[in-house]
C-alpha cells in the first residue's frame, strides 16, 4: 500500500513539473503526459512507476474522450457539413490509409495489420486539433474549418475502425469476415438504436428532473452513470467501450444539457486521460 502511494506521489510530482513546464512552453499537454510516461517507464534509467490499477482506470479517459467527441458531433451538425465532411475527409482518410497499407504490405507485414496500421496513421485528435485552433486563433479562419471537417470525418471513421479491429482479429478467411462484420454492423445499428431512443424517451426528462434539483454533485453522478451505462451496453454486445460513449455524447449533444454535461465530465477526461498518455509513454 505505501510502495503504491510513494509511486503516486511520484508520478504526480512529476507530472505536475513537466505540464507546468509545457505550458510555459505552449506545448500541447498529450506531449507532457507521453514524457511523463518516459521518464517513469521501464525503457529509461531512474525510478520506475507501476501501479497495475492505473492502466485499468486510465482506460475510461479514451471513453470520456469519444463521449466528448460526441457531444460536438450531433446528427444535425454532421448533416449540415456532409459537403466538406465526405469530399475532404473521404480523400486524406482513403489516400493516408492505402498509402501505409501498401507501403506496409510490400515490406512483408500480413495485409490485415498492415490495414490497421494505416488506419490509426489516418487518424488525429480532434480534441488537440480543436485547442490548438482556438488558441492560435485561427479556428473561425478557412484553413482552420477546412481542417476542423478532416477532423470530424476522422472522428467518424474512428467508430466503425472501433467496431473492425475486433472482427478483423476474430475471423478466419474471406467468409468468416464477411459474416463476422455483418454480425458486428448489426450489433453496431441495435446499439445506435438502444442509445437512440433511450436518450429520445428517457434521458431529456430524465436530465430535467436532475436539473431540478439545483446540484452540482448530482448531476455529475447523472452524467457519468449515462456514460458508463452506454459504455457497458456496447461493451455487452461485443462493442468497444468507447462506442458506446461515442452514441451516448451524439445524444445528449442534441439536448439543452450539452454545455453542462461536458464541463461536469471535462475533470474526469483531462485526469483519466492523462494517466492513458502516461501509460502509453
């Protein structure tokens, strides 16, 4: 339990220096979490920090992070930008994925890794890319929304890439992953469906008996019960996780609680995702 704590206090007094540091620097915050890792990691001299609960809750910060994502991203949003969206988007996802691929494939790597692979180098963060916009000042400039519409595509072509990975990894042959990915894409759609009408019927007046109540603390709870429960339903239909957080964020997007649940949920994103870079460096 103290060996625990020390390695904590640790972490946390390092990573405070190395953000406090960054900032002064204007460098963006998922780089200061990833040299953190660094330097704390098994790969480089000096202490090392292993706490196994960490790697399980640092798991949840890419949950809040879709679910973030998704509550900037409703239907109608990504109706009214489709042009740039699909025309954009569809080209640097398409070109960057094939070109790693083959690229990939060519040097000897089994064509669904390599699949994978070009993917992820495909993809960004739109979270960084967004906060660095509007710092900069330039998120309201072309080039910035030009930028900001690859980004939305990247983050909708993250989901069903959620959904694959796992399909890809499970079938055998060409027959098996055509069945498996239809019976992925149908759990996907009966997911869409439950988060859909949940939120429809359920969760606005849900959210307004909550509101009521005039506290804080409850609606925390309330939102991060919702985020949770969205997260389980996919995860028990064989969905990743962060699916269903995606769904849950695209709902209450579309509601008047949009701002409130993403300040009550931005605490626990930043920490929790934080500890996800940090085990990552």
């Amino acid at each position: 339990m103290m060996d625990h704590l020390v390695q904590i206090i640790l972490l946390l007094a390092v990573a405070v220096t190395v953000m406090v540091a960054f900032q002064r620097l204007h460098i963006p915050s998922s780089l200061g979490y990833l040299l953190v890792g660094l330097i704390l990691g098994p790969h480089t001299a000096g202490p090392t920090v292993h706490v196994p609960e960490f790697k399980a809750l640092a798991e949840f910060g890419v949950v809040f992070l879709l679910f973030t994502i998704g509550l900037n991203y409703s239907l109608p949003q990504l109706h009214a930008m489709r042009h740039q969206i699909l025309g954009l988007g569809t080209a640097q996802v398409a070109l960057t994925t094939a070109i790693v691929t083959a690229l990939l494939w060519l040097a000897g790597m089994n064509p669904v890794v390599a699949f994978v692979i070009g993917a992820v180098f495909a993809q960004s963060s739109s979270t960084i890319i967004a906060r660095q916009l509007a710092e900069q000042g330039e998120d309201a400039t072309p080039h910035g929304r030009l930028g900001m519409a690859i980004s939305v595509f990247q983050d909708v072509t993250a989901v069903p890439l959620l959904i694959l990975i796992p399909v890809l990894g499970a079938a055998s042959g060409m027959g098996g992953l055509a069945g498996e990915l239809a019976w992925a894409m149908a759990k996907a759609m009966l997911a869409f469906a439950l988060v859909f009408y949940a939120a429809r019927w359920a969760l606005r007046p849900f959210f307004h008996m909550v509101a009521a109540r005039r506290s804080a603390e409850l609606f925390t709870l309330t939102v991060l019960l919702v985020v949770l429960a969205a997260a389980w339903t996919t995860h028990s239909l064989g969905l990743s996780l962060a699916f269903g957080a995606f769904l849950a964020g695209m709902m209450l997007g579309e509601t008047e609680f949009r701002h409130q649940v993403e300040s009550s949920i931005r605490p626990f994103r930043d920490v929790l995702l934080g500890l996800f870079f940090v085990g990552i460096g």
